[in-house]
C-alpha cells in the first residue's frame, strides 16, 4: 500500500491507523473504489470486499438491499448500478471482538464520485465495534460520496458503530443506511463531523425487536458554508425494545437540520431523544425536529429540544475567572460538544477531544 504523508495524516484524522500500530482487530481501506488495504487479526473476525462475499456466501445475496431498498431514492439507485464496492464484516456466533475493526473510504480523485456499499453481521451472542473514517486527499476540494450500509445485529449481539467525517469543503455527501436490532441486541451508532462539508444527507433507521436496544449519538460543528441534514429513528416492533437519540449541534455560520423519530408499537417500550444546539453567529441556523408516534398503548417516550446562543452570563462568569471572551467562548464550546460516547477504544476517544479542541477554537475567530 502507497500512501503519502499527506494521505496518511488525513487517515489519521479519522481513526485510521494506516501503521498498523494502534490495536486493531481488522481494517479496511478503501481508496476511491479500488481496496488498497484488507486485514484481520482476531479469531472470529471476517472482512470481505462485498463483491467477494456474495460469491462466497449465497446467503449474503438474501442481505443485499434487504433493509435499504435500492429503489428508496436516486442516490441508492446509483449504488445499485454501479459494481458492488465496500465491505462484508462479521462476527461469528459468539465471538467478542474487544479491539475495534477499523475501516476508511478515502476519496484521492478531485471530483471522483464514491459509491459503496457495506453489510455488517453481528451474529448471536457476538461483539463487534467499528471505526468508519471518510475523508479526501488534502488537496481534493469537490466531490460526492455514497454510503449505503446494512447492520444486522443478531439475538443477543452487540455492535458499535462510530462514523468519523472530515471533508473538503465542497463534497457532498449522502450515507444511506438502516439496522435491524433482533431480541436482546444492542446497536450503539456514534457520527462526528466537526469540519466544513458541502452538503451531509443522512436518515438512518434502526428495527427494534424483543428486548433490544438501539442508541443514536451524533456531534456536529457546522461552519460557515455546511449544510447537515441529519436524521436518526428507531421503531420499537416488539415488547421491551428501547431507544435513545442524543444530538449535539454547533452552528458556526453552517446550516444544521436534526430530526429524531421514535416510534413504540409494542408494550412496555421506551424511547427519549435529546436535541440540542448552539448558535454562534447570524448566519448559522439550526432546525431541531422530533417526532414521537406511539401505536400501542403502553409505550413510553420522551423528547427535549433546545437551541440558543452562548448566555451571556456564562462569558462573563467566566472572564471573572480571569479568562478572555475569546477563551471563555472556546471552553462553552468545547463543554458543550464533549459527549463522552460509550465503549470507544481510549486512542479514539483522544482524536475525538482534539477535534473537538480545535473545533472550539476556531468558533472564536
């Protein structure tokens, strides 16, 4: 694998160990459509590029565009037509994975269009944690990517999901996906974008059965010239299915759209959804929508929404401390973006704070 500097700090950004000395369990890499990287370390692990496992399982064939329609809208389509780029990962019953997988779908051509497509099998009784990157050479600056990815978390599984983007400027971008969480299984899915983008669209949607859980947690900085729409459902289908959603949005002069939907059709099923977001300048506007639909009688959800500005109270509290209007608005900031999200190795945690750190800080330029 040839990868520049330029190429390899640009990885690293978003969680990818292109050394190999992070622990890993497996990694994945893909580079406008060609797969420069494929590795797996654990027992009970399994990465295929897609097209591979299609030929290898048959059944893999039954999970292709089962829970994202390839007709559900013109970007899906795209991916339909085009030759089967992404990934197959899977653990096997009962194998927990503790080390992450990771994987990145890395865009070197200016104005190359990337279309993929992943499927991801936690099989009964397993554990599995994902690291997914999205990124462009440094100097790409226009483009568009596709992500269209199928979850399937089995009786008892576990899966954690984390999506880091990081973007030029004028890429647009459009992930597709949905999860089906089957009784007793846990699907954890983490996005993080806290650098410019074009245009981000995405609306993923989690199936919860008998007992399972799904969570939603996503941190957004949009700066001047971002547009996020973003979206995040979970439909409660069977007694006991739980779900949380969690946003945290910064607008600095971006566009930002948050819409949470939770649905319980089922007894004794329980959702809350918290939306927050702070505006930082005149031109930024951020647009909470939650919805909430009960069918069935003994369900519980909740939401809280909420956007404003920085109060001006908290500055001055601040700058009695001693500290500038400058800082003090960096450190509200940064405050406000650190969500500690459950279950992420510590080296990840750690690119996520310095994000968030530099994030922060240019909110007061």
């Amino acid at each position: 694998m040839s990868l520049s500097e330029n190429d390899i700090q640009q990885l690293q950004k978003v969680g990818y160990d292109p050394s190999g000395t992070v622990p890993r369990s497996g990694s994945f890499l893909t580079r406008d459509h060609e797969v420069v990287s494929l590795e797996q370390r654990e027992k009970g692990l399994e990465i295929l590029p897609l097209g591979a496992a299609l030929q290898k399982y048959p059944w893999v064939e039954n999970l292709f565009f089962k829970l994202v329609p390839k007709e559900k809208d013109n970007y899906t389509r795209e991916v339909a037509q085009h030759a089967p780029v992404g990934y197959f990962i899977r653990a096997v019953p009962g194998a927990r994975i503790a080390r992450p997988v990771q994987s990145c779908f890395f865009i070197k051509t200016a104005r190359f269009s990337q279309m993929v497509h992943n499927i991801i099998v936690a099989e009964p009784g397993s554990e599995l944690h994902i690291i997914t990157g999205c990124t462009t050479a440094s100097y790409v600056k226009q483009g568009k990517h596709i992500g269209l990815t199928e979850f399937y978390v089995r009786e008892n599984a576990r899966l954690s999901y984390t999506m880091i983007h990081d973007w030029a400027p004028q890429v647009r971008v459009f992930p597709r996906s949905a999860a089906l969480v089957e009784a007793g299984g846990a699907f954890i899915s983490n996005y993080i974008a806290l650098t410019a983008a074009e245009l981000v669209q995405a609306y993923p949607v989690a199936k919860v059965n008998r007992g399972g859980i799904a969570r939603f947690n996503s941190v957004i900085y949009a700066p001047q010239g971002s547009h996020f729409d973003l979206g995040m459902a979970a439909k409660l289908v069977e007694p006991e299915a739980k779900a949380e959603i969690i946003s945290r949005a910064v607008s600095d002069g971006g566009v930002v759209i948050t819409r949470g939907y939770l649905e319980g059709g089922a007894a004794n099923t329980k959702g809350h959804m918290e939306c927050s977001g702070l505006l930082l300048r005149d031109s930024g506007s951020i647009h909470a929508v939650p919805e909430l639909k009960g069918t069935f009688p003994e369900t519980d959800l909740s939401h809280e929404a909420a956007v404003g500005r920085i109060a001006d109270e908290e500055i001055q509290y601040l700058m009695t401390r001693g500290l500038d209007q400058e800082t003090a608005t960096s450190l509200i900031v940064r405050g406000f973006l650190d969500v500690r999200l459950k279950g992420l190795p510590p080296e990840l945690q750690h690119a996520i704070d310095t994000m968030i750190e530099k994030a922060s800080l240019r909110s007061t330029v």
